[in-house]
C-alpha cells in the first residue's frame, strides 16, 4: 500500500493528480489480491492496465510536443512497465488466482517503481515541460 504522504509531488499539478489516481488504483489492487478476491483483482488489474495506458500516453505527449531530451529512455521505462503489468495481468487471469504474485509485484516492483520514477524521471520532465510553456 502506498500513503499519499510517500507520494513525491512535481511541478504540474495535473502530473500530481495522476500520481495520485495511481497510488488509489494500487491500493484497490493490493487490498483485493491481500482479500484474495479473485473478480475484484482482476478488475483492479484491468483499470491499472487501462489508467497506466492513458497516463503514459498523455506524458509521453506532452514530451514529445515539446521536445523532452530524455523522451526515448523516459517512454522505455513506460513501456517495460507496462509489458511487465500485462504480463502479471495475463499471468493471474489465465492461472489459478495467485494472490502472492500480484501482491509480491505490487509491494515489491511496481510500488517502488512508482516512487522512484516519480522522484527522479517525472519530476525532471515536470520541471522541463513548465520551463517550456513559459517560454
């Protein structure tokens, strides 16, 4: 489980409120597999698979829209997220409902993951891209 206090804010509020949708979606997903709900996890799953989409695709956007330097290693971490999330999706959706797969990724890949990129990659981007609609 993520607490929105763990949460590193950037400079765009609307990459914030992202995060935060996010951290919320995460949450859903990891108290379901922890219920061992099975309908429930897959859902979650789902909607994560689906935000994730939407999310990466608006930065990605906005960085190519105004030339982010480190769009191509940016996008390859998107894009290995989301391979690894489809993955996990596919992997519990075709097996038995293995609980501790989705809650050993969450808790130990995809939480940090967040964290991290959050810290180091989206906040250089939010910084660049409001430098760059000042301009």
């Amino acid at each position: 489980m993520i607490a929105q206090e763990q949460l590193p804010m950037v400079a765009m509020p609307s990459m914030n409120d992202i995060h935060l949708e996010d951290m919320i979606l995460i949450n859903q997903l990891s108290s379901a597999a922890q219920g061992k709900n099975i309908a429930a996890t897959k859902i979650f799953l789902e909607e994560l698979v689906e935000h994730s989409i939407a999310h990466f695709s608006t930065e990605e956007a906005m960085m190519k829209e105004h030339n982010f330097p480190s769009y191509s290693i940016h996008k390859a971490e998107h894009d290995r997220v989301l391979k690894e999330l489809n993955n996990i999706t596919r992997i519990f959706s075709e097996g038995e409902g293995d609980f501790s797969l989705i809650t050993s990724y969450v808790d130990g890949s995809l939480i940090p993951w967040l964290l991290n990129h959050t810290e180091i990659l989206d906040t250089d981007t939010a910084i660049f891209l409001v430098n760059a609609t000042k301009s």
